[in-house]
C-alpha cells in the first residue's frame, strides 16, 4: 500500500451528495512548477480543449519535490478525478505514487518529464533532436568546446538533449569530455556558477548550450559582467523560447517548446479516451517538433 493511500483503493467520495454519478468530469493536472512561461502555455492548452466538453480541471504543483508530488496523487484520487495529466518532479525516482490510479483503471498520462510504463502513455518533445540541433548550430559557428549545463539526469528531457549534444560532436569529429558537462538544478545561481566555472577552464570553451533560457541568461549576465564578448568570445543557447529569450541582449537563440500544443495534445488524448472514441495507445509516446530559433547571442560568423 502506498503511504496515505486508503486501503483495497476505496476513495473517499468527495461528490457523496450525487452518488449515482458515474463520471465527476474533473481532470487532475500535477506539473513540477506553475511559475514557468512553458507550464503556463500547457496548462492554457489543456484549459483550452477542457473548456470545450466542460470538463474541470484540477491543477497542482509538486515544487519539483517527489513528496509534495506524492501529497498531490493521494489528493487527486480522494477528489475521485476521472483521468490524470502529471509531468514529473526533479527528484522522482518511482512513479509507485500513481500505481493506485493504474490499479483503479483510472487513465495516466505523463507529458514533457515522463516515466516508462507499460501501463501509461507519454507526450514529449523529440529532446534527442533538439539538443543535437542547438550543439550543431554552435558547432557550424565555429564553436570547438562546446560546454553543456544541463538537469537532472534521470529526467527524460535532460538526459535525452545530453544524447544530441553528444551526437553533434561524434558527427564533427569533436572529443567528448565529461569536464564540459554541468549537472545543475538550472536555477539563476546554476547560470551564474557555469560561467564562472567556464571562466576558469583552459582551453576556455567558446560556446555554451544551457538546458533552459532562465539560467542560460544568467550565465549571459555573468559572462558579460566579466568582460566575456558575446558571441565573439563565447556563443550562447538556451532551451525553451521564454519570453526572457527575446528581451535580453543579445537575443538568446534557443529551442521552441511547443508547450500549448502539448497541453492541447495531453487534454484531447485523455478525454477522448474518457468518452471512449479513441483510446489511449500506452505503447507509443507522442513525439512532438521543436523549433530552433536562432537570434544574435550564437552568432560568431553573422
């Protein structure tokens, strides 16, 4: 049994003064954080398509904490929803929090930060790609150490851009060395500590590819406040197309997250399965398209 979970999977019943309501219409919605420019484009996406059938939706945050997450799952089963939309913490290792969902015959669907699971479906975007695309580009700028400040490894996303970045080198014939990856929490002071540690490293690496645009600005900041020429010096991307990505100069190029699209993508597979015109195919993950976009901060050669 899974601590705070009620036994045999009986859930409190939250809607007891309608008992013969077979169906509450509420979809519960767990994501890591609502204070980020993408969540806030999946969560419009989902409200979009929800508004349509009248279905409601309920919407938690985990603080990137795998125990604030496992306080969400038990508060979404005991509101009886009908269907779960969940992107993973920073730290979650297990997904044995949802297993009562799955053992109830109560659809999960992971989206951006998913979980294997032959019982779940995915949505994410094509990482592997995407980070291969931001490497190549430095690296067709005439970047020759490109350093890559990433997340958490046991994160789809993260781990999966690592794999581009390291394709793009293999592909140009450039070493891969374990010293130009940075494992961060990507925060404002992630951003600010990579470019002092770029700063101390000899050869000095002259591009840099950071997993979000949050903290690839920050390391902009640093950089500059050191005296560091961008891009001459150093080339810059980031990930995400947050709207810091337009304001700061220069322009950070970095990758499109098509984040309405797939809050838009979660929210019809799941109700559609609700409703019974198409089920949910939990072996196979939706794969949607990145974009990069490319402005002055990458651009050593115009």
């Amino acid at each position: 049994m899974v601590a705070g979970f009620p036994q045999m999977g009986y859930r409190t019943n939250t809607f007891a003064s309608n008992p013969r309501r077979r169906r509450t219409n509420t979809i519960g919605v767990v994501v890591p954080r609502l204070n980020s420019n993408f969540m806030s484009a999946v969560l419009a996406g989902m409200e979009k398509v929800a508004n349509g059938p009248a279905c409601n939706l309920i919407i938690s945050q985990s603080l990137e904490s795998v125990k604030k997450e496992e306080a969400n799952a038990i508060t979404m089963f005991n509101s009886r929803v009908d269907g779960l939309l969940v992107s993973l913490a920073y730290n979650t290792e297990t997904v044995d929090h949802f297993e009562p969902f799955i053992r109830k015959g109560i659809p999960l669907l992971f989206f951006d930060r998913v979980f294997s699971h032959q019982q779940c479906a995915g949505i994410v975007i094509d990482n592997v790609l995407a980070g291969y695309e931001a490497t190549a580009h430095l690296i067709g700028q005439g970047c020759g150490r490109v350093m890559d400040v990433t997340g958490n490894l046991k994160r789809n996303v993260y781990a999966d851009r690592l794999k581009g970045y390291r394709q793009a080198l293999q592909e140009n014939c450039i070493p891969y060395e374990e010293d130009l990856v940075k494992v961060t929490d990507l925060s404002q002071e992630a951003g600010a500590e990579a470019a002092r540690q770029l700063l101390a490293m000899q050869p000095r690496p002259d591009g840099i590819f950071v997993a979000n645009d949050f903290c690839a600005v920050n390391c902009m900041a640093a950089l500059k406040t050191a005296g560091i020429r961008i891009p001459g010096e150093v080339a810059v991307a980031g990930f995400n197309n947050d709207s810091v990505s337009r304001v700061v100069e220069p322009g950070l190029t970095t990758s499109h997250y098509p984040g309405q699209e797939m809050g838009e993508m979660a929210a019809k597979s799941l109700i559609h399965h609700l409703n019974g015109s198409k089920n949910i195919d939990v072996t196979h993950t939706i794969m949607l398209r990145s974009r990069l976009v490319i402005r002055q901060s990458s651009l050593k050669r115009g």
